[in-house]
C-alpha cells in the first residue's frame, strides 16, 4: 500500500536537501556557520513556543465546561436538557429554569451539567476564551 507524503516528510526532504546544499555548495566555512545559524534558529524557535505555550493552562473535559453559558431547551425542575456549544445535554439546577433562558455550567454529575441561571451582565465575561 503507498503511503502519501506529508508535510513532516516533506520537510525532512527539504532539510536534507539544504544541508547538502550548505555543505557541498557553500565555501568551506560558510556551510558551517549557515549549519549551526540554522540549528541555533530551530533551538530559539523551540523555546520560544514551548514557553508560549506555558503561558496558560489547558482547559479540556469537565474543567473546560465550567463557566460557560448554555440555552434551556426543555425546561429545568429541577433537570430538563439544555443546548451546550451545539449539542443537547442533560442538565440539573437548583432552582426552576424557563425555556429559552441561558444558563451557566456550574459544574458536571457524570453526564448531567450542573447548572445556573446566568446573570444577565455576564454575557461578555462567560464567553470569553483565549485567543477569540
């Protein structure tokens, strides 16, 4: 079975390729330092973007859900279902819920959102992620 190229093989192919090119190609010393410039560029990079992203924290599974808004589909007394980023969720609030209101996720019971009524001015606050 053939396997197609991908870009990682492509960029082997072309890192090869130039240092060939730097060393057969280049004057004497010049293939060298275009060789080490070229390694010492890659190792900044690496750093650069290992740091960057230990900026902030990843936000996945539960911990990724608290805090942002979903709308009541089916009333809750106290569970109904709500609509979290596009899909329909079991949910459970302490306090009765029309439908058509937002809600914000609390917390989560296996697979069942643990939710609140949202407060009205926190709109801009309980949509907010990094990099939007």
């Amino acid at each position: 079975m053939l396997r197609s190229a991908s870009l990682l093989d492509d960029l082997r192919v072309a890192a090869i390729v130039a240092l060939a090119l730097a060393i057969f190609v280049l004057p004497p010393p010049w293939g060298i330092v275009a060789i080490v410039i070229g390694v010492l560029f890659e190792v900044a990079e690496n750093v650069f973007w290992f740091r960057y992203q230990k900026r902030r924290k990843v936000r996945t599974g539960v911990e990724g859900h608290i805090g942002e808004r979903a709308e009541v589909v089916r009333p809750l007394n106290p569970e109904g279902k709500v609509k979290f980023r596009g899909e329909m969720w079991n949910a459970r609030a302490a306090e009765p819920v029309a439908e058509g209101e937002m809600v914000t996720v609390t917390g989560t019971d296996r697979l069942t959102l643990e939710v609140e009524r949202a407060k009205p001015n926190s709109d801009a606050q309980a949509n907010w992620r990094p990099g939007r």
